[in-house]
C-alpha cells in the first residue's frame, strides 16, 4: 500500500503525518503553509498556486523550518486479526477477541497474572 508522509519541523516541534493520497498529504502541507504565512512574513501572501513553494523556498532561506513530502510504501499484513482463545483453566471465556475485546479481557483478569499471561502467550502465537 502506497502512502504519502509529510514532515514539517518548525520552531515548536515536529508534525508528522500520513496520507492515503498524495493530493492529500499536499493539501496538508497547503493548509499548514496558508496558516502560518501570516505570522511568518510580513509580505503579501502569494497566489494559491504558488503559495507552499514560495513558503518552503523562505523558510529554507532563513533556516527556520523545514519539510518532507515523500512516497512510502507499507508492507506486511496491516490487518489485526482475531485471536483465538481456546478452553482453558485460567477463566478465560474460549472464542474469537478482537483487539479491543483482549484489552476487555485483560482489564477483566488483571488481578489474575497466570490468566493475563495466558492472554498474552495466544496475541504472540497460536494457543492450543
């Protein structure tokens, strides 16, 4: 899956983002550059189309702030599947949890450290 990250650094500290798009990540970095155009430069704010180059090209110039907007591709299954639980001596109700459903179960067992860590052990592998 291909993503779009924009970094801006600026005199109070970094924003990072992620963008499905690469017209959004440089809506972005449009928004961001309309917004502070005005407390950076005293000079009249540029025409939209040239509005984030010239921004960039000033901020380079004095040094101030800086920005990234590159392609990245993520790999890997970016899917959360369930776990599984099954029958088990701990307590633990056997089925299908979802993430959500495992931060239930471990709020639920949190006393109960040989439940919690037979949680753990089915999120890292297999439990049988």
């Amino acid at each position: 899956m291909k993503v779009w990250v924009l970094i801006i650094d600026h005199r109070h500290g970094t924003d990072f983002s992620v963008h499905t798009s690469q017209a959004s990540a440089e809506a972005a970095n449009f928004a961001y550059c309309d917004q502070n155009w005005s407390q950076e430069f005293s000079e009249d704010r540029p025409a939209d189309d040239d509005l984030a180059r010239v921004y960039w090209e000033r901020q380079s110039q004095r040094g101030d702030e800086w920005h990234v907007l590159d392609e990245a591709e993520l790999t890997g299954d970016l899917t959360v599947p369930p776990i599984m639980v099954p029958a088990n001596h701990h307590g633990v109700k056997p089925g299908f949890y979802t993430r959500p459903d495992i931060v239930r179960l471990l709020k639920k067992h949190s006393i109960d450290q040989p439940a919690v860590a037979f949680i753990a052990d089915c999120m890292e592998q297999p439990c049988t």
